[in-house]
C-alpha cells in the first residue's frame, strides 16, 4: 500500500519531497530501504533537474508599466467615481442625481419673478388704457 | 482587496508587488515568449484592478484567483495564434536569472549547455496537451497546493494527481526523445 503511494507520489510530484502533499511527506522516510522506491526517486530526480534547468526571471518593468496604465486623469476618476463598476457603489450615482436636483431647485428658488403689469412701460401703459375715466369711487 | 475595489492604487500597488513576479514567471512558463507573457500579465493585474470587487476571498485565495485568470488569459491567446510561437522567438531574458521559486540572478556562466537544456525543458513544456502544462507548472514551478491547482483545473484532487504524473511521463518522454535525435 505504502509501495504503491510512493510510486503515485514520485510520479506525480517528482523527487522535491517539499512539494507533496503534507500529510504524504512522512511516508518517504518510512521506505528508504525499498529498493524499488530508491530506483524511482532517482529517474524522478533526473527528471527534476532538466525541470530546474528552465529558469525564467520576471520583467522588472512590469510594474510601472502596469501602474502607469491604472493612473487615471482627474476627469477619469470623476467618471468612473459616477459610473461604478458596482451595484454596491450605486449610492455614488444616486447622490449625483440629487445633487444636481437641488441645485437647480435652489436656483429656482431664488430667482425673483417679475411682476407682469410691471415689467416694462408699455405694458404699464396698456392695463392703464383699462382704467376708469372717473375717479369718482375713490 | 476592499480598498482595492474602491479604487485605491496604494493598496493595488501593495497586490502588484506581491504578484507580479510569480505571475509573470507562470505566464512566461506558459506561453512561447517573454512578449506575449508581458502582455498576459499585465492583463491579469489590470483586471484584479478592474474586478477586484468581483473577487470573493471565501470562494478562493488570491493568488489562486490571479493564476486562474493568467491561465484563461494564456488560453485565449493560445487560441488567437493558433498555436503558441515557438522557440526561436524567445529572447534570452527568458532563460536568465530565476530559479523555479524566487528570481535570482545566475551570473555569467550561462553556457551554450544550459541555454540549450532550458529550450529543451521549454520546447517539451510547450509539447504537452494545455492541462498537463497547467498542472505541471503550477505545481512543480508555481508550488501552489493541490487544492488550488485542482480549483484553477475545475477538476478533483486525485485526477490533479494523475494529471501531474501524466505531464512528467509525457515530458520525459518527449525530452528522451530529443536527447535521442
């Protein structure tokens, strides 16, 4: 049964005992005497040093290149603060939209009206056309 | 991860510098050449930029996350070109500097030997169907745990295992092969 696992292990993980999983890691030194094994870790080991052999180093430009493409403009930021990504972030459109509501009702507000009869002369002189001749009443 | 879905780029930064360089290494093991895996990378980053609120830390581990999206990515260019570019196209700075774990600088004494070994190893990675390349990269180069390779192949932890032992024997075989020629 060990035999057998032993067999699976080096199959699958190779020679590097680090890399199997935990709870199989003790069963290595369980069987250092099958000879089988021995014969088994040895092909595997052979094969883990031509796969060590292909190194490959990383590109140390990576990351500013990548920051540089995530540095948004101001009017980026505002855009994509007004239109999330997010259902969670729906809040931020919302209060957008109300911003703006009460700014227009505020402005609203505050503008006077004018008064119709007394926005200019001629119009003055026109509702004067319609007053009684005789001030009698007064 | 949070802050990161809120858009803040210092704590993205943190991620990029804890991530970029495992993924990149798993992307250049991948894919045929530094340029495409470059390219694949920075997709990966700017997409935990982009969907960092998509990612879910009770589903996954992030850096289980981030492979998943790599492989998927190298996948789709894998299925754009055909086939991925062979050897020839390969720069030299994809033979230089890491080991299968942390970067580390070789030095000088590359040899013809070595560089011809590392194309060998590479040109026989390339070889293998994509799923036994998945798996053996993950784990052999990448040393993630079973689990997540299993959870990054959709598949169970023992067709994990007997997918790895697949990958070995088929990449013995091809490299016999070569040495044979």
């Amino acid at each position: 049964m060990v035999h057998n696992r032993l067999a699976d292990l080096l199959a699958a993980y190779g020679s590097h005992i680090e890399n199997w999983p935990e709870h199989d890691q003790m069963l290595f030194s369980e069987r250092t005497d099958d000879i089988q094994i021995t014969e088994k870790f040895i092909e595997a080991q052979r094969l883990d040093q031509q796969l060590d052999s292909f190194a490959v180093s990383s590109n140390p430009n990576l990351k500013a290149l990548i920051t540089s493409k995530i540095k948004l403009h101001l009017v980026d930021r505002f855009y994509q603060w007004l239109v999330p990504n997010s259902w969670k972030l729906a809040w931020q459109p919302a209060i957008a939209a109300m911003l703006v509501v009460l700014l227009g009702f505020s402005i609203g507000i505050q503008v006077e009206q004018p008064s119709p009869l007394a926005s200019n002369w001629e119009d003055q002189l026109y509702w004067a056309a319609f007053a009684p001749e005789d001030d009698a009443y007064e | 991860m949070v802050a990161v879905s809120k858009g803040n780029q210092d704590a993205f930064q943190q991620l990029l510098h804890v991530h970029v360089d495992a993924i990149n290494r798993f992307a250049r093991r991948m894919s045929g050449n530094s340029h495409e895996a470059d390219d694949i990378t920075q997709e990966t980053m700017l997409r935990l930029w982009q969907h960092a609120h998509k990612f879910d830390p009770r589903r996954s581990k992030l850096t289980t996350w981030l492979h998943s999206i790599a492989r998927n990515l190298c996948m789709d260019h894998h299925r754009k070109n055909a086939r991925f570019t062979p050897l020839e196209e390969r720069s030299d700075d994809l033979c230089k500097g890491a080991t299968r774990g942390e970067p580390e600088t070789r030095g000088p004494e590359i040899n013809l030997h070595t560089i011809q070994t590392e194309s060998l190893v590479h040109g026989a990675l390339l070889g293998l169907p994509e799923r036994q390349r998945s798996a053996l990269v993950l784990s052999y180069y990448q040393q993630l745990p079973n689990q997540a390779v299993a959870e990054i192949l959709a598949v169970s932890l023992s067709a994990t295992e007997s997918l790895l032992a697949r990958a070995r024997r088929n990449l013995k075989q091809i490299l016999d092969d070569s040495h044979g020629t």
